[in-house]
C-alpha cells in the first residue's frame, strides 16, 4: 500500500513538472532530432523549468500589477451580507450519556417526531402551492396528463401528510 501511495505522488509530481514546463521549450525539443543533446540531460531540464517558472511569475506580474487601494475611495456597505446563524445541528445534538440506551431512544424518537412535524408543515404548504398552479393550469388549457398528474401529486402529499399526522397522535 505504501509503494501505490509513492507511486501516485511521483505520478502526480511528474505531472506537475510537465504541465509547468514552458511550452516554448517543449515545441523545440519535439522539433529537434530525437538525439540527446548536453540540453536534455535532467539537470538542463529542471533549470529550463525553474527558469520557466520564474518568467511566468515576472510575466504575470508585469501584465496585472496589484491593484492599489486609494485612501479618498468611501467605504460602503457589502451589496449582500449572508445570515449568521447557529448550526442547529449543535444545538440538538445529544447530551445525555450514551450508555442509557432508553434514553437516547426517547431522543432519536423527537428526532423522528420533529422530523414529521416539519414535513406535515412542509406538505400543506406545498399543496396548497400545487393546487394554485392547479387552477392556473386548468385556466390556461394545459393537456389532461399533466393536470391529472398535478392531482396524483397532491393526493400522494395529502395521503402522506394524513399518515404522519396519524403516527403522531398514536403516540
């Protein structure tokens, strides 16, 4: 196992060096003869790229200068701030002791309840987004097929909702 993992770095470090060599030095070395030459040693080579690699950063530098921030520019707020807020994930995690095995059932089954309560709320208000989008559809001519498949789906949801509904006052 640890000769395929030093084989896939070496694998991957090659690759690394040929896709950073300069193309320019790759184009010539395929245009001469297929003798070796003192330039195709490997020392050569790796010089040939450090050199490479070092016009490329000069080049780089040279087209896109960093950009300089002025001190008269006013400072505004961010266009879009994205939310803050706690994991939920953390807050409902287990905090009993995971030796009490009662216990952490009693935990799991809020889970599950919480979990039906939430698709209950989620399926009535999506039914009654289906049935708008019913009515709209009836409105505008829309083929049988899809109408009647609108109607499955929002019998399948309210099928779904009644049993969770149901599992719920059972227990």
């Amino acid at each position: 196992m640890k000769r395929v993992t030093v084989l896939l770095i070496l694998l991957i470090g090659a690759l690394a060096w040929y896709l950073s060599a300069d193309v320019g030095a790759i184009k010539a070395r395929s245009d001469s003869p297929t003798l070796l030459s003192v330039r195709d040693t490997p020392a050569v080579a790796a010089e040939e790229a450090v050199s490479a690699r070092q016009s490329k950063t000069q080049y780089s530098q040279a087209v896109d200068p960093p950009k300089q921030i002025s001190a008269q520019a006013p400072i505004t707020e961010p266009e879009y701030v994205p939310p803050i807020a706690k994991d939920r994930q953390q807050d409902d995690a287990y905090q009993g002791d995971l030796h009490d095995h009662q216990a952490y059932q009693r935990y799991q089954q809020r889970q599950h309840n919480d979990f039906k309560r939430a698709y209950i709320s989620a399926a009535k208000d999506k039914v009654a987004l289906l049935k708008t989008w019913l009515a709209r559809g009836e409105r505008e001519g829309i083929s049988p097929e899809q109408l009647q498949f609108a109607r499955d789906k929002i019998a399948a949801l309210e099928q779904a909702k009644q049993q969770l509904e149901e599992q719920l006052a059972q227990q």
